[in-house]
C-alpha cells in the first residue's frame, strides 16, 4: 500500500516555513504498513495543485493533501479539489456548529470569513477539525482514497491520530511493518557496508536495510513488512542479530535511541555520575544530556570554561600549561578532565577544547583541531581529532565523539 503527501503553499518553497508535517505523517503511516512513495510540495497555484492531484492517484492508492485551507483568499485549495472531484459547495452543519464553538470559547463573533470555511463539496466526507475552524475532507475516487487537512501541525496531527489512521486502519488490509534499528559510532557509513556485505545480501526482499548517517554515528535500520506478525519478528531479528555481530566492535545499542541516552543508561546502571568541561563545544554536550528525561540522576552539571581565565579558576588548569601548549592541547584538555573530576566531585568527566571555525586556525592547528578527554577516578584517555571546518558540524562531532569515547570507558568498567 503505497502514499503520496502533497504539501502546499509559498511559505514551504521560499524556506519560509519547514515541512514538518511530512516528516510526522510518513512516520505514522509506515507504522500502520503505508509506505510512502512520494513527497511532493505545491505552490499555491491553483493549475500546480490539480496537476499535483491528478498524478498522485497514478503512483499511490492513499493520497494525503496539507495545507491551502484556511479563511483567506490566498487559501485556494478548496476550490480546487471542487474543481477535481465535482459537485458543489454546501454548509456542512457539523463544521459549523465546531466553527461556532470554537469563536463562543473566546467570546468572540463569527466572521463571514470563518462562516464560509463551513462551506465545502458535496462530494466529500467531512473530517471534524476539533483544534481549529477549518474542517478536513475525504474523497475516494478511482480506487484512491484522498485525505485533504489543515497546514497548522497540531490541526494536522489531531486528526490524523483521532480520525484518518483509525479509518484507514478499519477500511484498509494492510501488512504488518516492523523495524529495528542498531546505532553505531566510531567507523563511517561506508566501512560499515563493507564489513557487513555479505550478511546484507542474505537479506529476503520483504526486509530492507537502511543507512542513516549523522555526524560522527550511523544507524542501521531493518524494516521487515509482512501478514505474519509472529514469523517476521522472528525473521528480523535473526537478521539483526547477525549484523550485529559481524559490527560488535562499533554497537552503541540495539535499540532507536541516541548515544547521550545510552550514557546516562550506562551511568545509571553503574550508579556513577558524569560532569562536562565545554570550551569550544559551548554546552552543547550538557545540552544533549539534559534534555534526556531523568537526567539529573547521573548528570551533575558541568562549567562552560571558554577563557583561559576560567580552565584555570574553575578547573585548576596550569596558566603555565595554557601559555606554553595553548588551550587545544592534550595537556590541556587532561588537566580540564581531572580538575572537572575534583571541581565537580564526580565519577567521570569529559573535557573538550578545539577551534570550531571559521577562524582562528594556525599552521599546526588548523580549524578543526578538537582535543577530547575523557577520565574515571583511575583512567584518563585523551584524544586528538581533525575535523572540517564548518563551525556546528564541527561542535556536533566533538559531542558525539566525546560521548563515544566516554562509552568505550563505560563499557571497560
């Protein structure tokens, strides 16, 4: 069962505004087995929207349409679809009296604007928009089921959690679809595929394999479809199992969380604490920390030490060895670790001190020079890492490779 998403509005083409819908449908739908084939974003052009509809129906049985609904006159989608799927326009009283009530909540009057969003054709099934005036619409035609809603996400989300899925669930025979997923860090996407070639090519075609790379880790994702739910989790797991053998040495976990989540885990289960010394990351490994629920219970905080001034007030660096090795040393970044572990009173600590561009480089430490350590009450590793010189990829890799370096600290104790 194949989907198309069709998004419309200016906003999405001049960058204005981010699809984020697209990326929240195709989630759910694949979840309940909709795969979807394409994502096509429309201007609000009334010639490109009904092209847009008409060649969806050739490549997808359930077409999904967002956007163009509102009150004013640059919201043209309606009459689009009226032109499309035929009939007339007609109060639908259920979306007036929603309309209504929605106004009576604010105490405010319902404008002929808002009135006419009760309009819609008589050719459709509404949808009962209960977050906002403007009501969806469901048409079939053609054996292809289309779904027209509202732009505004939370619109969006309400009624596709509370009506379509559940509808679509009921009406349509749809396969299983499973996935699993296995996070990796430390080798790159490519080295990856070549250590596991073989086992991916044992791979049935009802299971796929996917590659998703981000800075410094590499996720492996197993998507498995099928009408036999017992027998694909039993089939996909082997597979899995299988890949994660032949890449044990760079396994971070064998769940869809990320490696920050998989740390606090880790300090949990050793009942330990961890405490950050930022220079060129900026807080941006504390960020990643916290904003991870129940963090505090290993998470104790850490200094943002970006100056010379504070390596040596807060954590006790050397001003002899800022001044002779510089800040992006690995004397410096050892000394950060340990006066961190003293300052902070915890059983690990992570240190960084880099130039993250896009200046500020020399001959012998070009923009990019990161020098990570990570430290326990009895072990202090350091290293060193050449990255590029684009200032936040270079601040994203230093986090996830301080936080790598750190697992593979965790996982010797």
């Amino acid at each position: 069962m194949f989907a198309e998403i069709i998004t419309i509005g200016d906003e999405l083409l001049i960058g204005q505004v981010v699809d984020t819908n697209s990326a929240w449908m195709a989630q759910k739908l694949n979840a309940i087995g909709i795969r979807v084939k394409q994502i096509t974003s429309v201007s609000d052009n009334a010639a490109h929207i009904y092209k847009a509809l008409a060649e969806a129906k050739e490549r997808a049985e359930v077409v999904f349409i967002t956007g163009g609904l509102g009150p004013t006159k640059d919201d043209i989608t309606k009459s689009v679809l009226l032109d499309f799927f035929g009939g007339e326009l007609v109060i639908n009283e259920q979306a007036l009296q929603n309309i209504h009530a929605i106004f009576a909540r604010y105490n405010k009057p319902v404008l002929p604007a808002n009135h006419q969003q009760a309009a819609v054709p008589s050719s459709c099934e509404i949808i009962l928009n209960l977050q906002g005036t403007a009501p969806g619409m469901y048409f079939y035609q053609n054996n292809c089921h289309y779904f027209s809603m509202p732009g505004v996400p939370f619109e969006m989300i309400d009624m596709m959690e509370n009506s379509i899925i559940p509808k679509l669930s009921q009406t349509l025979k749809l396969p299983f679809v499973l996935h699993e997923t296995i996070l990796t860090a430390g080798i790159g996407e490519s080295f990856l595929a070549d250590l596991i070639i073989e086992e991916e090519a044992q791979l049935p075609s009802h299971i796929q394999l996917a590659y998703l790379p981000k800075l410094g880790q590499v996720r492996l994702r197993l998507s498995a479809h099928g009408d036999n739910r017992a027998a694909l989790e039993k089939e996909i797991n082997f597979h899995k199992k299988a890949i994660a053998e032949k890449i044990a040495d760079y396994v971070v976990s064998l769940t869809d969380i990320n490696i920050e989540e998989v740390i606090l885990q880790m300090l949990v289960a050793q009942n330990s604490t961890l405490a950050t010394a930022e220079s060129c990351t900026g807080g941006y490994i504390g960020h990643l920390l916290t904003a991870i629920p129940g963090s505090s219970r290993s998470y104790l905080g850490g200094g943002i030490t970006y100056s010379y001034g504070l390596k040596e007030s807060v954590l006790g660096v050397k001003s002899d060895t800022l001044s002779q090795t510089g800040a992006v040393s690995e004397e410096t970044v050892t000394e950060m670790v340990l006066g961190a572990l003293k300052a902070f009173n915890s059983d690990y600590a992570i240190a960084c001190s880099g130039i993250a561009g896009p200046d500020g480089g020399t001959p012998d430490k070009p923009v990019g020079t990161v020098w990570i350590a990570v430290a326990s009450k009895n072990k202090v590793l350091a290293k060193k890492f050449l990255f590029g010189n684009k200032r936040m990829q270079n601040i994203e890799r230093t986090a996830v490779s301080a936080l790598y370096m750190l697992y593979r600290l965790l996982k010797e104790n």
